[in-house]
C-alpha cells in the first residue's frame, strides 16, 4: 500500500514539475517562433536573393597543411 501511495506522489509530483516547467519556458519558446518565421526562410539548393548559398547542415573536414603540422608525419 506503501508503494502506491509514494508512486502517485511521485506521479503528481512529476507532472506538477513538467507543467511549471513548461510554463516558465513559455517567453523562450514565443521568442524562437518569432525569429523563426522572420528568418529568410532558407531551403536546400536555393540561392538567397543576394546570390549567395547558404549551407543550413553539413561536415567538413580540415586537413592542416602547415610546415609543422607537415614535419611530424616526415618523422
């Protein structure tokens, strides 16, 4: 009986902190949403109207040519 009733405590408890929670970020989540649709809008292989591509996602890997990065592979 125990248990239970520390388990609907526990379960009140989780829920009251998700909703405070949720309502504290409430300012933080209007503000991203508002930047969002203010933003241009990008989308994949488009030119923005400057010319310029614009790359959202991606990797890359740099490889150093320096002379002494060079010089400890010679070694």
């Amino acid at each position: 009986m125990f248990s239970l009733v520390l388990f609907g405590v526990l379960l009140v408890a989780g829920i009251f902190f998700l909703v405070f929670f949720a309502w504290k970020m409430r300012a933080l989540r209007r503000a991203m949403n508002s930047g969002y649709s203010q933003s241009s809008g990008f989308s994949a292989g488009r030119a923005t109207p400057d010319g310029e591509n614009k790359v959202i996602e991606g990797e890359f890997v740099r490889v150093d040519e320096s002379p002494t990065a060079l010089r400890h592979i010679d070694e």
